[in-house]
C-alpha cells in the first residue's frame, strides 16, 4: 500500500493544530508530498474516499499501563511492550510512554531494561517510559501498594540518571512527600520530565517543586490534594503555574465533565491540559477483570476498580477521551484532538506531523473509533 501514491479525499485533515476542510494528502512511497486544498491536487494513483472520517497522525500518550490483555508491571519485557504497542496501535496510538506504576526496585530495573532494548530493536509506538512511583504518597496512594511506597533515596536518584542514558524520553512521577526539590532539580537538569501527583502536598509546596523543575502533573485532580477556597492544592497549583503541563482522564468517571471545563478555562499558560488514557491490561482486549500486585481489579461499567471501590487506572481509549472532551465537555474538535495529539508530543519533543503514512489514522466522524490507514 506505501509503494503507491495514494490521495485521501472527502475528509477532514488534522494536522496537529487545525481541522482543515476541502483539503486532500497525497503520499508517495509512504511520505507526504502534497497537502492542500482539493481544486489544487491533480488526480493520480489512487483515490481513498474518506467518506467525512479525519485523517490525523495518531494520538500521543503518556501514560499507558498496558493493553491486549497484559500489564506492563506484571512482565516487564520487551514481548510485553510489543503486545501494548500493538493492542494501542489499533487504538489509533502511535506514540505512548509505557508506564510502571509502584513495584519493588527488581520491577523497576527490568522495566527500564526492557524500554531501552525495545527503542534499540525500533518497536513501533515505544516513546520512552514513564515511571508513576514509588516515590509518591500514601496518603493519596490510589491503586498502589502503600507497603512499596518509599521516599527517593541517593541509589534511586542515581539509577534513575543512568536511565536516562539508555532512554531519551524518561518521565517520573513524584510526590513531594517522598522527593526532595534538590532531587527534583538534578532530575529536570538530566533532561528527565518531572510530573507532580500521587501527593496530599498544599499549593505553596507543589509551586515549590515547579519552580525546582517539575513540568507536568499527573491525572489532574485524581491521587492529588483537591482545589479548595482557602488552599488550592496541587489541582490550584497545577491551574496556577503557566510552566506545568497537566494529564487528564477524560472519561466522565475520573472527572466530572464540568469540573473538566472549569479546569480547561482556568488552566494558565504556556501549560497546557493534555489527555492521557491511564489504559490498563484490558485496553484492547475483551478481558473483563486482571492481576495488580495480586489484587483482583474488575472491569465494569467503564470503570476498573479494586474490590474496595477504589479506581484502578481507566477503562479509556483516546478517542473515546476526545469525544467526551467534545460532546460532553464542549472543546472545540482541534482544541479536543491537540490535547490528545500535538500536545502531549510537544512535551517529550516528539516531531508530530502526517508525514509519514506509517503514523497516519483514521479517526470517525464521529469520534466513535480509528483505525490505522496502512492496516
């Protein structure tokens, strides 16, 4: 299919900021070698109607746990990264961080092996690793193990730097709790992205910890001190500060639809709110309950919980995310689709554009599904 020219037609373009109409993308041997409006594309090769889809170059997303039926904590491998990247890519993912949340330091050096092996051997969609814990806070643990929370000590700061090393796109999830904002520093000096969550610190705390370094947030508004009149918290703290960006679950269970608006016009810039599906093993999958940690987690409703009740990550693809941000939120579609796109690449330096017909997706018009366009 990539060794034809092939011209979509009778759609919508996404280029990573606008939703351009009457527009065609002519590829040749897989590249783009013409976008623009119908009337000024000659007809050659082969035509592919559309039929009013939106053709875009994937979503981006920071945080994946798993998919096609597998976590990434409970084998941490490369078979393993290959199976997520697969179950996500029909997902219309073709850029995601795999994520480890909370495991014993064995977990966490095989899951940095596997990640770097796996850039090294080019398996499709692996954009780095994004490691959620276990520096975080039992106070706002979530789903993790209280009893593998611990704070950072010199040996960890270490092993995360070499990390680095081996893996270009390093993102680490902290509490304040359990770093200190020198550890911080040294982290957003060696290039590592540095995302506050998981943390019941107050507001004046978290705006200590960006100014030392830290760049994102994780799950706004969930696992995090909450946004109240007489303190903000790390959700005020995340509105507040124009150099932190925040990921969001935009599935209408983890936050409200209103709360999400209200969040999405207070936000301050340049910062921005990215959308991240918190997919867990059953993303791609029909599997209907897994394993975390031994703990059983049920997959009902549109929700993963542990028995308790308590979420356990999101029964969430990014389409789905960006259909609630339109329908139910009231984003803009090219606002909805940067969030879930441009976005979130911008963050971990990813060149995002439709270049490439290996990266290009097919997203319904209405927003119900994708499909890669090469199959």
């Amino acid at each position: 299919m990539t060794g034809d020219t092939l011209t979509f037609r009778n759609g919508r373009i996404f280029d990573g900021a606008r939703c351009l109409d009457g527009h065609v993308a002519q590829y040749e041997n897989g590249q783009l070698v013409q976008l623009g409006p119908e009337a000024e594309i000659p007809r050659h090769g082969t035509d592919i109607d559309l039929a009013g889809d939106i053709l875009f170059p994937g979503f981006v997303d920071l945080q994946v746990n798993g998919g096609g039926g597998i976590l990434f904590n409970a084998d941490p491998s490369v078979a393993t990264l290959r199976r997520m990247a697969e179950a996500h890519r029909a997902l219309g993912v073709t850029a995601f961080l795999p994520t480890l949340i909370t495991d014993t330091p064995e977990t966490t050096r095989a899951a940095v092996a596997a990640t770097a092996e796996a850039l090294r051997e080019g398996v499709p969609g692996i954009a780095g690793l994004h490691l959620e814990g276990p520096h975080l806070s039992v106070a706002r643990k979530g789903a993790h193990d209280a009893a593998l929370i611990r704070p950072m000590a010199q040996a960890d700061l270490d092993a995360l730097l070499d990390a680095k090393r081996t893996i270009p796109v390093l993102k680490m999830t902290v509490a304040p709790e359990s770093v200190t904002e020198d550890q911080v520093a040294t982290m957003a000096a060696a290039g590592i992205l540095v995302a506050l969550g998981h943390s019941d610190a107050d507001y004046a705390t978290c705006r200590r910890y960006m100014d030392a370094g830290a760049r994102c947030v994780t799950h706004l508004f969930n696992a995090m001190s909450q946004l109240g009149n007489r303190e903000p918290g790390l959700v005020g703290a995340a509105l507040a500060c124009g150099t932190v960006s925040a990921g969001l679950i935009a599935d209408a269970v983890h936050v409200h639809p209103a709360t999400i608006r209200a969040a999405w016009t207070a936000k301050t810039g340049p910062g921005r709110i990215y959308l991240v599906s918190d997919a867990m093993a059953v993303a791609g999958s029909d599997a209907t309950e897994f394993e975390l940690g031994g703990r059983v987690i049920r997959r009902h409703d549109g929700r993963l919980t542990l028995e308790d009740g308590t979420l356990a990550g999101a029964d969430l693809d990014l389409a789905t995310a960006v259909r609630v941000m339109v329908t139910e939120v009231g984003i803009d579609l090219p606002e909805a689709l940067a969030a879930a796109t441009s976005v979130p690449a911008g963050l971990i330096d990813l060149t995002y554009s439709l270049n490439s017909l290996s990266q290009v997706t097919r997203l319904a018009s209405d927003l119900s599904g994708t499909v890669p366009v090469t199959g």
